[in-house]
C-alpha cells in the first residue's frame, strides 16, 4: 500500500471493496477516530486528506464526506467482503 496514497474527490460507492479502498484503508481509519474524537471537519481535511478548506472548501467538503461515508461503510459491511473474498487484486 503507498503510504501517502492521492485523495480522490469521491470515494467509491461500490457494493464491495475496491483496490481504491484497499490504498485508503489507514485514512478510513484516521477519518473513523477522527470523528470518534469530535475533531473539526476542516481540521481533518487537512491533516488526513491533504486539502486546505480555505483554498477549496467545496472540494474539502465533500471529499471528507465521501470518505466518511465509505470509512463507515468499510467498517459496517466491508469487512464481510474481506473476509469472504480477501482484498481486491490491484487494478494495474
């Protein structure tokens, strides 16, 4: 897994775990104890997902919100995907 993976404006929203989520998986997690610690969504968007929201706050936005969602979706259901199939082979 890359360690500094690039941030997509949109996180997936497939029914199954993609390789997208398998490079994202440790900032899934930081954006999961991010909001377990009640931490500024502007402050998170930058620190976890590499976007100043005061150059691009609609971008920031929204992009923090498609990973939250996914992160929470990963940790819901995705888990059932990965232990039924493995992560997703790499789209090369």
């Amino acid at each position: 897994m890359p360690s500094d993976p690039k941030i997509a404006n949109f996180a997936p929203n497939a029914p199954k775990l993609t390789p997208y989520d398998k490079q994202h998986a440790v900032t899934y997690m930081r954006l999961l104890d991010a909001e377990a610690d009640n931490a500024d969504w502007q402050e998170v968007a930058r620190i976890v997902l590499g976007i100043d929201p005061t150059l691009d706050p609609d971008r920031a936005r929204r992009t923090f919100e498609s990973h939250l969602a996914r992160a929470k979706w990963a940790a819901r259901h995705g888990f059932r995907h990965l232990l039924q199939h493995g992560w997703p082979k790499s789209e090369q």
